[in-house]
C-alpha cells in the first residue's frame, strides 16, 4: 500500500487511531488490531517475508475471524501466492489490499480498498484473496495489469470471487469448505530462473547460468507452449543440460490468458519430450511461488512433477 514516509513509520496503536481517523466507518464493521510485521516497498519482499508473514497469521489465527493485509501493489500477487501454498486449509480470510495513490492525498484508492478488504474478512471466506478496486480476486490467480488504473489487478483465467457495489455479490468460487488440518509450512527455495523468450534468443547466453545451484528454470514460452527448435536458435541443447544436471523445466506463456498444452506444437512436444512441465492456466506469480515452495519441500523429481501437476490451493484446474 503507498504511504508517505511518516506513514510507514507509525507504530501499530498509532496505526490503529490512523485507520479510524481516515476511516471511521471502519467502526461500523469490525474492531482492528494492527500489528507492523515489515515496513519495506513490496519491491523488497522475498521468501524471507512471505515466512515470516505466514508464521504471524498462522500463529494468530485463533484469535481473528479475518485477516487485512496491507501490501504494496507491485508485488501483491506473489506474496498473496506465496501464503496461499504456505498456508493450508485455511478456514479464515486473509484479504490483501493496497492502492495505486497514497492514503494521504485526495483522490486516492486507499479508503475504498480498504473498507472493502475489512468487511470481505468478516465473511467465510477460506483462502487467500486481493480485494482492489471493487472486486476480489484469488490470490494465486490474481496480476498486476496496470501501473497507473485504480483497476491495477485482474484475474485472467478466473472469475472473481466477488464484486462489490452497493452489496457485496459472491460468486460460487468462493472456498468456503473446511478440507483438512491447517497447517503452516513456509518452506521457499529460490534457486530458481526465469527465462522470457524472445526471437532470435541466442542460447549461448544462457550457459552463465549455473545448472549445478540452480534447481529450476520456468520459461515464459510463445503462446500456447511454444519454443524454437530449428538452427541456431534452438533452445533443445540447453534443455538438454538442464534435464543432465536434475534441473526441473517449467514452462508457462507470455500469454495471460488460457492454458499451456506442450502437446499442441513441435517445440512444445520435443521440451515435454525432455521433462517439461506444463504450468497450465497458472499465473507466473503463483508459477513462482509454487515452484519455490516445492523445492523448498525437497521431494523427488517425480514427486515434485506430480505436485506441481496438482491443483494445491486453487492455482490451477
């Protein structure tokens, strides 16, 4: 969420007496405890703040109905992500929120984003949403579309969860069932790359990459799971090294919409030939995240394609 810097820096009570006094309807819908789990701009979270972020609300939950967070835009979708595959079966909301202009000045989007996030986790929601802009989305199948529209996040291979106008309008995709124990296992390996094709890649450049630490390569393929073949361009002898070093193959699209399907084209067939993983309808945040959060689980490479294949937390059919 932007704030001015003497915002950022309030301690929690203060934070508290903030929120009621820019928003004193806030008193109408719940009593708010605040706590400051990290001040940073979201362009500075890692694996270390998605940890300790799911062990604060893990260890908190039984003393909520719901749960606010408010996060920066620019990575908002990786961190809701992230605490979706952290968190299991969870049986409350945890409703990120945030906005495109600062609190403080006239005409921002604070104010709404964050009334509305507060009174969705009064309601049974069980999974991790973004509530932006009047609607709320899944949080691992949530993006950021636009830098500078007050609608900044979409959900393109979702429906939302709910819109918001003079009532709050739920879909039937809300997770409201209770499946299993929660669970809280913030386990993130980052020895992860991520490769955006583009024509004309020379392949060359890519042998800097260091196959021995890395544990994973998620390719941002052409459309429905394409990569070139043919000539010099060929991306076959790399993944070629990548399969000789035990190094997983991911592959989604550039495309924001629809699925991956490495059977459609050559390219695609000749990497699932190789090992390649489909990452489906998934976003590249929940692609990340869910990457990372197996290899931190050490499983065996079967095990591994096997979860990845899986539908964990609503990220993928």
């Amino acid at each position: 969420m932007q704030l001015r810097e003497q915002e950022a820096h309030l301690d929690p009570e203060m934070w508290r007496s903030v929120l009621y006094k820019q928003m004193p309807e806030l008193l109408q819908i719940a009593e708010i405890d605040v706590q400051s789990v990290f001040s940073e701009d979201s362009s500075e979270l890692n694996r270390h703040h998605w940890k300790t972020l799911s062990e604060v609300v893990y260890s908190h939950m039984d003393q909520y109905d719901g749960f606010v967070v408010l996060h920066g835009t620019d990575t908002m979708a990786y961190t809701a992500s992230a605490l979706s595959f952290a968190l299991q079966h969870i049986q409350k909301p945890i409703i990120f929120t945030g906005s495109q202009v600062p609190m403080s000045n006239i005409r921002s989007d604070a104010k709404r984003n964050v009334v509305n996030a507060v009174e969705l986790a009064t309601h049974p929601i069980h999974e991790v949403a973004i509530c932006f802009n009047d609607h709320l989305y899944r949080g691992n199948r949530s993006t950021k579309m636009s830098i500078g529209d007050f609608d900044a996040f979409s959900s393109p291979n979702y429906p939302p969860l709910a819109n918001i106008g003079i009532n709050i309008k739920f879909s039937d995709y809300v997770n409201r069932e209770n499946r299993g124990e929660l669970s809280c296992r913030p386990v993130f390996d980052n020895s992860i790359h991520l490769i955006k094709l583009y024509p004309g890649l020379n392949p060359e450049l890519l042998d800097c990459i260091d196959l021995k630490r890395t544990k994973a390569i998620i390719f941002e393929a052409f459309g429905i799971g394409n990569f070139p073949i043919k000539g010099e361009n060929s991306l076959i002898p790399f993944i070629e090294k990548c399969k000789r070093n035990s190094c997983h193959i991911l592959v989604t699209s550039q495309a924001a919409y629809d699925a991956v399907d490495l059977n459609q084209y050559a390219g695609g067939r000749a990497v699932r030939d190789l090992g390649g993983i489909s990452c489906g309808e998934m976003t590249i945040e929940a692609a990340i995240t869910k990457t990372m959060y197996l290899l931190g689980m050490q499983l065996k490479p079967s095990v591994f394609k096997t979860k990845f294949l899986q539908n964990i937390a609503g990220e993928r059919e």
